[in-house]
C-alpha cells in the first residue's frame, strides 16, 4: 500500500478550492440576472430572457422591451394660448356681422360702421407663432390677445346698440305714418256720408225716397262762358297763368279732372257726394268762389286751381298725388 505523507488538512483545502472554481459560474450569472431585474425597476423595462439551457444560466442572456410612456397632458399654458386663438377667431366674426348688418340695412347709425380689427389679428398672429416655445413664455401672448379682443367686442356692442335704436326708430315712424293716413282715410270717409246724408235730406225735404234734385242748366257762365268739356278747359288755360303756372302744367290737369270728372261741371259721386268739375267734398266749398258754383264751369275751375295750388303747389303735383294714392 502506498503511503500518502500530504497532510489531511492540505487535502480539504484543495477540495474547498476545486467546488469553489466549479460554482463561480453560475455566482457569476445569477449576479447578472439581479442587475438586470433592478435597471428594469428602475427603467420601466421588462426584461426578456433567451437562455441555451433552463438550468445553465452561465449562457443566459437578455434584451430589454420596448416601453412607451404615457402621453403627457397639455400644459395649463397651452390650454389658454388656444382658447384664447379661438375666441379670437369668434370676435372676428361677429366684428364682420354687425358692419354687414349696419350696411344692409341702409340706416344712418349715427356713427361710422367701422370695426378696427388690426391690433387683434397682429396679437394673434403672434400667439400663434409662440407656440412652438415653452409654454412658460405663452401667457404674455395670450393676455395681449385677449385684452385685444375686448376692444373689439366692446366696439362690436356699441354699433349693435346704435343698429338696434335706429331700427326701433324708423319702425315707429312707420307706424305713427300708417296711423295717420288711416285716421285721415277715416275722417274723409265720415265727412263724405254726413255730407250726402245732409244733401239727401235737404233735397228730399227730409224724405229718404224722393229722388235726388239735380242742379238745373246753366243759361250762361263766366269765363269762355261755354260750359262743355273743351270750353271749360280753355277756360282753365287761360286761368293757369294767375297762379304763376306755365303751359307745361296744362296736361296734368287735363288729366287730374278727366279722371276726377271728365271736365262735367254737373259731375256728380252719389256714393261720397262729390260735384263739379274738381269734384269738390262737399260742392258747397265752391260757394267761395261764386255763388254760382253749381251751374258755371269757370266758378268751378278757379275754386279748384286754388285749392290745388294751396294743397299741392300745381296741378303736376296734386295729378302726381292722384296717380300714387287715387285721390288729391
């Protein structure tokens, strides 16, 4: 038997030293494996493993996943750097509204119909062009644009408040017109029916049946003395010059009494009384001219050349009066 002199000591030692070399290895890996675990803690990252065996970590190796954070909420800064583009653009509009408005409506307001817009679509324009910086440097934009828009809106109001007070105006104007021409249509009326009611009972001797009496021919008259169509117009022409008139205001009043009463001086409306040759309400009127009104043309005619030039200025006018409303 051979004899081993090496001391039992020094042989645990080299024991100790052989197991320590074949587990180093696999210390080595598993310190890998907690490194990598604590970056992906610390990183967001989940690490993802290949190994050549489950069991060999010593081979073991890793990559890190993909990670995608969340997405970051605006900041508060940029939030009203928007709104305040937004209400820009709004007040812009209705900047551009009230001037059409005022425009299309034909009034006079009072004041020029103009809106300065100038100021906030410079402030604007640079707002816009400072949102590519921090938005730290954004509030000072945003507030020049709001102050800007202010002005505008302030401005926008006092010309609607001006649109709307001259609309209400010249609704009233209207209103109390159409009132008085309906109030003025109603008295005509009612002077009309009391005065054929007064010629009917007079006439009649207060018999509502007995036929109307007609005013008797004349024997003869004043002016051309002819009492037809064509003599009391030549008798109207010759009057023209009296009041001042030209020959250029003889066709109207061929046409105001053609349609009034085809020159008749015995023309009478049984439905509002009217008679004569101007078909005067009532007849009776002509009496300033003459007391023989009822039965001579040129009594007729120069009671009926005053109260046109008294009323309407020259026949022109009161014919124009009569095209427009169907009576002078």
């Amino acid at each position: 038997m051979r004899s081993d002199s090496t001391p039992p000591s020094n042989r645990r030692d080299r024991r100790l030293a052989s197991r320590r070399a074949r587990r180093r290895p696999a210390l080595t890996a598993g310190v890998l494996v907690v490194g990598v675990l604590a970056t992906a803690a610390l990183t967001g990252t989940a690490p993802l493993a290949s190994a050549a065996s489950p069991t060999d970590l010593s081979s073991a190796s890793f990559r890190l996943a993909a990670y995608s954070a969340p997405a970051t909420t605006a900041a508060p800064e940029a939030i009203a750097a928007r709104a305040a583009v937004s209400g820009a653009d709004t007040t812009a509009q209705a900047a551009a509204s009230v001037q059409n408005d005022i425009s299309a409506s034909g009034l006079d307001i009072g004041q020029p119909a103009t809106v300065d817009t100038t100021a906030l679509a410079a402030a604007t324009q640079r707002l816009t062009d400072a949102q590519s910086l921090p938005a730290t440097f954004l509030p000072e934009f945003t507030a020049e644009v709001t102050e800007a828009a202010s002005a505008v809106d302030q401005r926008v109001a006092e010309l609607r408040g001006s649109l709307d007070a001259a609309v209400a105006k010249k609704q009233a104007e209207e209103a109390a017109e159409k009132a008085r021409q309906e109030a003025e249509a109603a008295a005509r009326a009612k002077a009309e029916e009391e005065a054929a009611s007064a010629r009917a009972t007079s006439s009649t001797g207060g018999s509502s049946s007995a036929p109307v009496a007609r005013p008797a021919a004349p024997t003869g008259g004043g002016g051309s003395g002819d009492n037809s169509p064509g003599g009391a117009q030549a008798t109207a022409r010759g009057m023209l010059a009296g009041f001042g008139w030209g020959d250029d205001q003889f066709s109207c009043l061929v046409s105001l009494w053609n349609k009034e009463s085809g020159w008749n001086y015995r023309a009478y409306n049984s439905g509002s009384g009217a008679y004569g040759i101007p078909q005067a309400l009532p007849g009776s009127k002509m009496s300033s001219a003459g007391a023989d009104w009822e039965t001579n043309a040129a009594t007729q005619i120069s009671w009926g050349l005053g109260y046109i030039s008294g009323r309407y200025g020259s026949p022109c006018g009161a014919w124009g009066h009569s095209q427009s409303v169907g009576w002078y």
